[in-house]
C-alpha cells in the first residue's frame, strides 16, 4: 500500500467518523426534544422533593374527584 492510499484511508476514516458523530449528535437532540421525556424528568425532579410530591398528590386526587363527580352528574341527569 503506497503513502497516498494510506492517506485516503485515513481521510475516509475520519469522514465516516464525523458523519457518526453527526448522526449521534441528532439522535441526541431528537431524544432531548421529546415531550415525554421532559414529562419524566419533571416528574423526577417532583418525586425528589418531598413536599411538592404531596402537594403534588393532592391536587391530583382533587382533579379525579372533580372530575368523577362531574361525570356521574351527567349520567344521572340525562
């Protein structure tokens, strides 16, 4: 193998390279970007903090009853 065709190899390797580092550098920012993993890491960040875990649990709960009793009000009316 001559000096020149090493060289080629070289700068094909160091191309492929750039173009994974490229395709991993997407991926990356497609996965940061996904609305579901901002949903877990504020549930994480929630869950990590006592407080707003029960505050948190609260308003839940509250919403649900609301809600249910919203809809039986409407099953019962009609």
């Amino acid at each position: 193998m001559t000096e020149l065709e090493q060289l080629r190899q070289r700068r094909e390797l160091v191309l492929a390279a750039e173009l994974q580092r490229a395709t991993v550098v997407r991926r990356l920012e497609r996965i940061e970007a996904n609305p579901a993993r901002k949903w877990l890491g504020v549930a994480a960040s929630v869950v990590s903090k006592p407080a707003l875990l029960s505050i948190g649990t609260a308003a839940v709960r509250y919403a649900l009853r609301a809600y249910k009793r919203r809809s039986s009000v409407r099953t019962t009316r009609h």
